[in-house]
C-alpha cells in the first residue's frame, strides 16, 4: 500500500502537478494578478502536489481494508488513469489534436499501465524510483527564477493608507499614460500611412494636438518585460519580475514626490504604493483554485477541446470566474465611484484585477475637476486583448461565433479565412480603443486639464494574423506586427509650437504631426521626466525625444526569447510593408467601417441584388439568432453582429452570401479546419430598426454568372435550453453571473451571490413565463427574489429539498430583444456554513413560450411544486 502511494504520488507530479507548474512558471504575472504573496505561493505548490495524491492515496487504502485485491484494483485504476494521463500530453505533441483519437491514446495507455502495474516487478521499481518527482517537481518550480522572486520579494507588500499628496501646484502639469495591451500600430494605419482620420478619429486628433511617433517600436513581445520598460526607461532583463523589488526605479517613484496618483495594473505591480487592500488568505487561494482548474484543463485536453476554454493570457487571473467579462451595473458602478474618491479608482473583484470596458471607462470618467493636481494618471488596459467581444461603440457582439483558426497561441497555417474573421474582430475592438481614446480627450477637457497634460498613449506590444505564426511570440516574419506600437504624445501648452514643428512636421492632408524618429518604449520615462524638467536619478537605455540635443539611435533593439536575447534592426525597424500589403488586401486602404473582409471569390455580388441572380432551391442550412437579426434592434447591448451557422454535412470551400432586405452584404465560406461552420459579418447599417428580410444563400457557378441556391433555413435554438446549463453558455451565448460549476454530472448549479441570466429573445414573439426547478436550497427555508429586467417575478421562501414553479412574467418589459433574470437568496454567512451552498441548487431555467403553459400559475407568480 505504501509503496502504491509512492507511486501515485510520482504520477500525479508528473502527470498534473509539473504541466501546470510549468505554464505558471513560466508566466508569473499568474500569481501577481491574484496579488499573491510568498505563502500564497508555497501552500498552492504544496496543496498542488500532494493534495490529490493524499486523497486518491486514502480512497486505495480505504478499498485496501475491504480487501487487498479491492486494494489492488483501486490502485491500479489511479495509477492507469494517471499514467494515461501522461501518455495523452505525449501524444499531444505528436500531434493528436482532436478528443477521439486522444480518447483511444488515453485509454489503451490507461490499460496498459494498470495491467503492467499489476504483473510487473520492473515497473513497480521504475515507478518507485520515479516517486522522487514529488519532491523534485515542486523543488524544481519554487527554484524557477520568477518564481522564486516573488516568494523572496512578493510583489504586494503593506499598502500605504493614502498615495503622496504632492506640491499640490494648480499650475503644474498632470501626466496621463494609457497603455493598451497587445496593440499593434498598423491597426490603425491607413494607404497613406497615417492614422484614419475616418476609423480612429480620435488617434488622429491626438496626432494632431501633439506628435506621433511613427516608427516607436516595443523592446519586448512579452508584458512581463514590456512593461517595466516602459515606466524605467531601463531594456529588460530574464530575471526581472515586473515587481518593485527587481524595478525600485520607475516614473511612480520618480512622480511620488510631486504628484497624487491613480493607477490601474492589469497583470504587473509596479507602483509600490497602488495596491488596493487585499482579501484574506483563504480567499485568495479559492481565487486562485478556481483558474488553475482552467490552466489543468489547457494542460490535459486535447486542442480541440482546449479551443472552447478561457484564455490564459486575457489578464491571468479571473478566467474561471462566473463572468469576467460582465461590466458594472449602474449602481455598482456609483458605488465603487464613491469609494474610489479617497482611493486611486482601482477596480478589484475577489482579490484581483478584473480587466472590462467597465474598468476603464470608469477610470477615465473619474477623472475630474476636483482632482488634486498635479495627478498621475496611469492605467494599464487589457481591453484591446485577445479574444475580441467588442464592437466599435463598445457594446458586446452578442451572436459571436467560435471562430476557428487558432491553436495553442499558433494562427492554423491554411484556416487563413478564418484568421481574417479574427483580425477583423480585432480592428473592429480597435475601434472600440479610439472611443476610449476620445472619452480621455473628453474627461480631461471637461475637467480643463488637457491644455496642460502631458499625455502618452502606447501599447506593451503588438499582435499578429499572419498564418502558420503565433500570436504574439516574435517570428522574422512577424517582428513588424509584434514590434511596432502606437506612440502618440500629447505635450503641455507650455511646449511651443516651434518646438513641436521641429519635432515633427504636420501632415499636408490629415494635419498631423508625425515623427519618423527612431523612438523605442523606453524612450517614454525619459522624455516625460523632460517634460516636467526632472533628471532621471537612474541610468537609463533610452532618451527624451524632445530634447533637441537628442541622436537618432542607430539600431533598434528588441529582446526575444523571455528577453534572453537582443535582437538588433536597422534604425527604419523591421519592413511593416507585407503586413500592410495584407491587411489592405482584406480590408481595403481605407473606409469599410465595419471591416467587412473580402472573400477569395464572389466579392463583386455584395452590393447588388438578389433579384439580379438565378435563384434555385437548395439543401438545408442553421442559421443562429435569425430571429434576433428579423427583429433587429441597434440599442440592446449585447447585440447581434455575426451571422452564422452551418451545415449538416462538411462542406469544404462552399461559399455563403447573406442578404439583407434583398441586397447581398455579405460573403463568406465554410471554414477549412470545420468545413461544416460559416460566419459572415454584414455592416451594422444594413440593417434597419425593426422588422428586416435575412436571406441566405449558398453561391455556386463562376464569378462571372454565379447561381444563388436558397436552402431551408432553420433556427437552432431549442425550445427546452435550460439557460443555466454550461452548453447554454458555450454554445446559446446565454450570459451566465453568480454560479458556481455544474455538478452531478450537470445536474444542477449552486447560485454563488446574486445570479444572473442575460439572454437574447425575440421581442415579437416574448416568452410568458419562466420554469424554474431547484433541487435544494441548503439548511432550513430560504428566501428567493427572482426579476426579469428589473421586474420581480418571484419573492418567496423555498423550503430544503426540490422545488419547481412558472413564474408567469406578466407585464415584465421584454421590448429590448434582452431578457435578464437575476436571483437572488440574500442569505447572510454563518460560522462553519459551507459558502456554495449559501444559495440555491439551480436544475432548470427554461423559457415558456406560450400563455397556455403558464395558465396554471397562481397571481402570487409562482406555482410550487413539492416533488
């Protein structure tokens, strides 16, 4: 028994623990973002590794006291399973992809394993030679560089009670700096090789006001090391954590004699004195429970189930929460505007950082008149990160497909119409970022500080869509993606106009001041510190680009390989030419406000009529949310953008044209790695308020007389989705906030606070009434508040044990096309009370469409069922 023990504990380090550890390892900002500190680190290594070796270990020693072959079997299954387990990422490597083939791995693995465990003196011995990894693995972690920084200098010590006062000067100058993460500059960039005046308008005013630096590249294709770049002046080094402890010298410290802060960190922590207060210890460590559930699933699933799950990278912190990217209500947001007045307007939800639109509209909004200047307003923004919800005017693309594409951080070499679906969600959040840009502009004119700001926007780094490359990791082929960042400043009044011309001479069409000087990010502290006529008290790698004496750098540097390595270009900076030769192939040089790619072929029918085409009949095809677009209403946030759907065969290189109220907007084709799906993308102003024609068509014949084939269109949704179902979210788009994880095989959910369902219904046809069942309640009697946008359909108490009822919704608003369920069991904690099962155990939520089904209910607005 003691030696299965051994041997399971081995396994599991291996199998489990060491994946994990070495994804965490290698990106730290995991345990910054859950403002995580040296005993946070060490209990999560310690209960990692040997918390479920323990409890699998006692559940073989229970069967070994039934009997030493009820032992043995048990023992034998754990050790299968977790040898399958090992297998399975082997084979991940190799190349099995999808969960079938992984499936047929894992299982004759699993088999293998337990049956040579059984028979085999060798492979007892082998594996207990191997039960050193459960000593050595967490050893190995611990000692890892990054991490063991922020074990012997966590990156959140004692907090401050309130930020440096400063001079307090009236007259000096506040200093604004916005950096957008993951933002490559040729987003923006129009034919003529300025920022659009069209797309980004108020990119292209700050242009003007001030200078953009054209060719300003990052130092690093990492936040880890981008960042503490930017606020030292200083290029990165491997070892360095984006902590105090390895960046004592950074514009907080160098501005904390002088002015009052407000800062906002998504995933670093380098102001010393900006933490907002953090939760106790075992709140913390749920937090950080709960997403390395997520990183273990990255770790063991094959890629295409891996492909549904959260992304890591989007914050590292609050991925397996009930809804990270849910914004503030109205009265959550005045309640934390409130509290944020003797703070620095920080948002933190659970103990860290949850990055939204919400976030940072906030902090710009608080941005005011009454603020004592001067202020240092610094915020980091993962807004602009991967994956893209966000259309430009901020409201959340509510019919948004899973678009494939995209493997393990790696663009799919071949899926290249997929990948032009991602970049254009990309440019379209890109526009979203201008918006944000201009409620900056407008907060600070407001509050009469833009005149006499300094004012910097920038990005840590850039982001590619050139298939068969990763992401964001720097390639040769993508270093102009990945390198090149916007850079714009906008100077204090005080700065001439002479000075400025000299800098940078204006555009003879779009009147901006443009620079094609060799700028870098650690140009940035350097030349805020001349503006406000402070020497840097440290050695710095860059300089102030205002300071007349200033030589162009001959080279540019970029630090690749966890900045192991510098890599050097010529002062021009890597060719931006190929990337923009295709993002203007796609997109056009300018206009297409919405992005509308171009397809590989039948682009000339968008525009025309269906009536100019031969219509034919054709196969059956699902089309999602058609009844959300034929009742089509701009206002509703979430809204409908995407129209898809797909086939019921595979259907390879078929293409698709959708047409709205008889004008084709539209074409697409089936997706290469899912050759079943489609997803097309008419501009928003096709359509119109109210009723409208969704036609679509599948397109055949050559370009010249193409032939339209209508198929039986037909809308997928079923009637019976229970809205509180995890395929309701992954697959119905149904918004989910306040649950916790399905459980007994997804037979019910506990409600974790007040819970909220959004979904999307169609305003002519609204639903009645709502089904709601529970399987229980916890202890005793509990009140239940259930509303429906606002309008209470329930107030009652539930007694322990099932419970069932259709709460009729009356005359409940449901004219917005948006239906938002909340309920609420409003029960205070109690000492020892299990905090999952303060709520209720949620089985069904399913929408009633007709009023005969809710006829039976009482006016009371539920009719309870005992069962």
């Amino acid at each position: 028994m003691r030696r299965a023990a051994l041997h399971i504990a081995g396994l599991w380090a291996l199998a489990a623990a060491q994946p994990v550890f070495a994804l965490i390892a290698g990106n730290p900002e995991f345990f910054i973002a859950h403002r995580a500190g040296a005993i946070d680190i060490l209990l999560f290594a310690f209960v990692l590794t040997f918390g479920p070796p323990i409890v699998l270990a006692a559940v073989v020693a229970a069967g070994w006291r039934l009997s030493e072959r009820i032992g043995r079997a048990a023992a034998s299954a754990v050790i299968g399973v977790l040898g399958a387990a090992f297998v399975a990422q082997a084979a991940y490597r190799l190349g099995v992809s999808t969960w079938p083939a992984a499936l047929i791995v894992a299982a004759i693995a699993a088999v293998a394993v337990a049956v040579l465990w059984l028979r085999s003196t060798i492979v007892r011995s082998f594996l207990t030679v191997l039960s050193a990894a459960a000593v050595i693995v967490p050893a190995l972690f611990l000692a890892t560089p990054g991490i063991r920084s922020l074990v012997l200098h966590p990156a959140h010590g004692p907090v401050s009670s309130a930020p440096t006062e400063g001079q307090q000067d009236p007259s000096a100058t506040p200093v604004v700096v916005v950096v957008f993460d993951e933002t490559p500059i040729m987003s923006f960039v129009d034919g003529r090789h300025t920022i659009d005046p069209e797309l980004y308008p108020n990119f292209a005013a700050l242009a003007r006001d001030g200078v953009w630096f054209r060719n300003a590249t990052t130092v690093n294709d990492f936040t880890r090391w981008a960042m503490p770049a930017i606020v030292t002046g200083v290029y990165p080094k491997h070892d360095e954590m984006p902590t105090p402890a390895d960046h004592p010298d950074t514009l907080f410290t160098l501005l904390a004699p002088t002015h009052r802060f407000e800062v906002s960190e998504a995933v670093t922590a380098l102001c010393p004195e900006c933490g907002a207060p953090r939760e106790p210890l075992g709140a913390r460590l749920r937090s950080i429970a709960n997403d390395v559930r997520v990183v273990m699933l990255h770790v063991l699933l094959p890629a295409d189930l891996e492909s549904g799950l959260p992304d890591l990278t989007a914050g590292w912190a609050g991925f397996a929460d009930d809804d990270p990217d849910a914004e503030l209500d109205a009265d959550e947001e005045a309640a934390q505007r409130e509290q944020a007045d003797n703070a620095w307007r920080q948002r933190w939800r659970k103990g860290y950082y949850v990055d939204s639109p919400a976030v940072i509209r906030a902090f710009f909004d608080g941005i005011t008149a009454d603020d004592r200047q001067p202020t240092f307003y610094f915020i980091h923004s993962l807004v602009s990160h991967h994956p893209y919800a966000a259309l430009p005017s901020g409201q959340i693309n509510a019919s948004r497909a899973q678009v494939p594409g995209q493997r393990r951080g790696h663009w799919i070499d071949g899926d290249d119409w997929a990948i032009a679906q991602h970049y254009q969600r990309h440019l379209l959040q890109m526009r979203f970022i201008d918006r944000l840009a201009g409620r900056m502009i407008e907060r600070l004119k407001a509050a009469g500080l833009y005149d006499r700001a300094l004012i910097v926007i920038t990005a840590d780094h850039g982001i590619s869509f050139l298939p068969g490359a990763p992401l964001r990791d720097f390639r040769e082929s993508t270093a102009a993606e990945i390198m090149r960042v916007p850079l714009l400043i906008k100077f204090p009044a005080r700065i001439d106009s002479a000075t400025l011309d000299r800098l940078a001479p204006r555009d003879p069409v779009t009147g901006e001041r443009i620079s094609d000087a060799n700028a870098e990010t650690v140009d940035v502290a350097p030349t805020v510190a001349d503006v406000l006529g402070v020497d840097l008290p440290w050695r710095s790698d860059g300089s102030s680009l205002i300071d007349p004496a200033r030589k162009d750098r001959p080279v540019k540097r970029m630090f690749i390989d966890q900045a192991k390595q510098p890599r050097e270009f010529g002062p021009e900076g890597p060719d931006w030419t190929p990337a923009l030769r295709r993002k203007f192939a796609l997109f056009g040089e300018s206009g297409n406000p919405w992005r509308v790619p171009t397809p590989p072929k039948y682009a000339s029918l968008v525009g025309r009529a269906v009536s100019e085409f031969p219509i034919v009949e054709g196969e059956a095809v699902e089309v999602d949310y058609r009844w959300a677009f034929v009742n089509f209403d701009p206002s509703v946030d979430p809204m409908p953008f995407d129209v898809g759907g797909r086939f019921a065969q595979p259907r390879p290189d078929t293409y698709v044209a959708v047409a709205v109220n008889g004008i084709i907007r539209a074409v697409t084709r089936t997706w290469d790695t899912q050759p079943r799906g489609w997803q097309a993308t008419p501009p928003l102003d096709a359509w119109r308020a109210g009723h409208n024609e969704l036609d679509v068509f599948v397109v055949s014949g050559d370009e010249a007389s193409p032939v339209l084939r209508r198929p039986a269109q037909q809308q997928v949704r079923p009637a019976d989705l229970n809205l509180a179902s995890l395929e309701a979210a992954e697959v119905w788009s149904v918004r989910q906030r306040g649950f916790w994880d399905e459980e007994q095989h997804g037979r019910f959910r506990w409600t974790n606070g007040e819970a909220v369902l959004t979904t999307m219904i169609d305003p002519r046809r609204p639903p009645s009434a709502v089904r709601l069942e529970l399987l229980r309640s916890g202890a005793g009697n509990k009140r239940l508040r259930v509303a429906a946008n606002g309008c209470q359909i329930l107030d009652t108490h539930v007694p322990r044990g099932r419970w069932a009822g259709t709460l009729p919704l009356g005359n409940c608003p449901l004219d917005s096309g948006v239906l938002r369920l909340t309920l609420d069991s409003d029960v205070t904690p109690r000492h020892g009370t299990e905090r999952r099962r303060l709520g209720v155990a949620v089985s069904k939520v399913v929408l009633v469409g007709s009023t005969a089904a809710a006829a039976s209910t009482s006016s009371s607005g539920a009719s309870p069922e005992r069962r």
